[in-house]
C-alpha cells in the first residue's frame, strides 16, 4: 500500500483562537484525534456524544494533555430526532458562531436496527441524523462564514464488501426487503458524499464549503461488528502492510486537511480520500481531492432526489 497522506505541518501550527467547531463522535477514534489537535491549536470544541459520560471521559484525557483545551462536551443522539433538535436548541443558546461542523460519528456494518423514529440504524445515524443537524446549523454557520462542513464518509460508498453503494429510493429503510449490512453501510456512506455535494451546490456563494472524505482503514472500533479491535490489535502488522490499515492519526489528516487547508475552498462538494483498497486501483494512492469511482457520487439528480427524499423523512419538507 502506498504511504498516507498527511497534513502539511504548517497547517498543524495555524492560531485557531476564536474559531469554534462541533465534532459528532468526538469521544474516540479519528473524532477525538481531530478534536484534541483542534484544542491544540486553540479553537474552542464542542464535543457532540451520544454518551455524555464517555464524552466528560475524553475530555479529561484531552485536558491532561492540553490543560489550556477549550472544549465542552454536550449530548446528541443522532439515531433520535428530538435529541437532535434539543442539541441544535442547546448550542445556539450558548454560541452565536460556528466556523465548522465535522460530522464525524458513525457506524458500520450493525445488525437490523431502527433509530428512535424507526429508520435503518445506518441510514438513519450516519446519513438522516447529519442532514438533520446540518440543517438546523446551517444559519449559524452563514454568519459565521468562512466556514466549513466536514462529512465523514468511507470508501465503502463505491463497494462494500461486494455490495455496490447505491441509494435504494423504493426502500431506503429495509422495511420491505432482505436486509443487508454492509449495503446498508454502502448506501448510507454514499448518502454522506452526496449530501455534501448539494449542500455545496445548494449554498454556493454563502461563505460555506461542504466537503465528504474516506479516513482510511483506521483502527478504531468501527468495525467491532465485523472485527473486534484486540483482533485488529493483534494483526496490526500484517493488516497495516497487506490492508493499509492506519492509526487514528493518520485517520485523521484527511479531515484536518480539509478543516484547514486554504485551497478546500476552491473544491466545494469535493470528495477527499487517505488511501485505500479501491477496486480501481488508480485510487489506491488516495487524493486530496480525489474523483470517487462510483458513477453515482456525481449525479446531480440522485443528489436532489436524495435532499428531497432526507428532507420528508426529518420533518423539514414544506
């Protein structure tokens, strides 16, 4: 596997004084990673969890690290509506600005499930939960432009294990048909790449640059339904060498990269990639911007139709 990519140093040492930023998931993996070095260099962090005990937990661990860290841990449920709406609530009372939204959190491969308001877990955590919470931050995040949204997506929106990403408009929630986690995984990672591609398109002009990225193969518990993290522990070696499997570090660049590298702004709704086991492998070196190989991540219409179709689904259709 080729090297992964990492953020330009000078990057890591910019003054983030007086920015403010919200991380989903922040309490561990590449969330945590990218919330600690945005503390580092100052910005004030707001960290999004679905535990809030697990959240207070990371934070000190940040603050023994960075006693100066300017951050605060606040609840957020993303496979619930109300909690999104309380976190949205909650947050504009106590901050007039935002400079970026990371959406950051989610979960891959899980069972058949149903969110609070009965949709696939995946589909309703990873894409319906972050199109709901992007929209009710987007005003704040006009007054405060520039700023930037961050979706983290995966390489799984082209395949997932054999399974094609696609949007499955007759039956986005499995409630007709087989279920099928990883294309299940696949459609809600592909749902992330779109989702920032027409928020690029619907607020062009605004100040605001939406992106999506793949992290990489980060070992992390991500993938505890699939293989648990001693195992990946365990393999690390052969796993790193074979697969291209990286430390949540490196997990992070490609989202510090596009947080904080000047040029992402020429590139709205651009997708970002560390490196990976693409089918194609002219993709396998990753690219910051890469073209996704997944005809799909570019069809204007599926994008519109998928916003159309998100929007009925949270309650925000006219």
């Amino acid at each position: 596997m080729p090297h992964p990519l990492m953020v330009r140093p000078e990057l890591l040492t910019l003054d983030l004084g007086g920015r403010l930023y919200i991380v989903t998931g922040a309490n561990s993996g590449i969330g945590l990673v990218t919330t600690e070095q945005l503390a580092r260099q100052g910005a004030t962090v707001v960290m999004a969890c679905r535990r809030k005990e697990a959240g207070e937990d990371a934070a000190r661990e940040i603050r023994g690290k960075i006693p100066a860290a300017k951050i605060e841990v606040m609840t957020l449920d993303l496979g619930n509506l109300s909690s999104i709406h309380a976190f949205a609530k909650a947050f504009k009372a106590g901050h007039a600005q935002l400079h970026g939204l990371i959406n950051n959190a989610g979960i891959m491969n899980a069972p058949l499930g149903r969110t609070a308001d009965g949709f696939e877990t995946q589909f309703g955590t990873n894409h319906l939960g972050h199109f709901l919470l992007t929209a009710l931050l987007l005003d704040t995040l006009k007054v405060s432009a520039p700023s930037r949204i961050v979706n983290v997506a995966s390489l799984y929106h082209v395949h997932a294990r054999g399974r094609v990403g696609a949007i499955h408009f007759e039956d986005p929630n499995y409630e007709e048909r087989r279920y099928d986690g990883w294309e299940a995984y696949a459609q809600s990672k592909l749902a992330n790449v779109l989702h920032a591609r027409e928020l690029a398109r619907r607020h062009a002009g605004t100040g605001i640059t939406a992106v999506s990225l793949n992290p990489g193969w980060v070992r992390t518990n991500l993938i505890r339904n699939t293989a648990p993290v001693w195992l990946q522990n365990l393999l690390q070696p052969f796993l790193r060498y074979a697969g291209g499997m990286i430390e949540p570090w490196e997990g992070a660049q490609t989202t510090l990269h596009c947080l904080l590298a000047p040029e992402v702004a020429k590139h709205s709704g651009e997708y970002y990639s560390q490196i990976g086991l693409y089918h194609d492998r002219s993709a396998r070196a990753g690219g910051w911007p890469l073209v996704s190989p997944n005809p799909l991540a570019h069809d204007d219409k599926v994008a519109q139709r998928l916003w159309d179709v998100s929007e009925k689904l949270v309650g925000l259709a006219d």
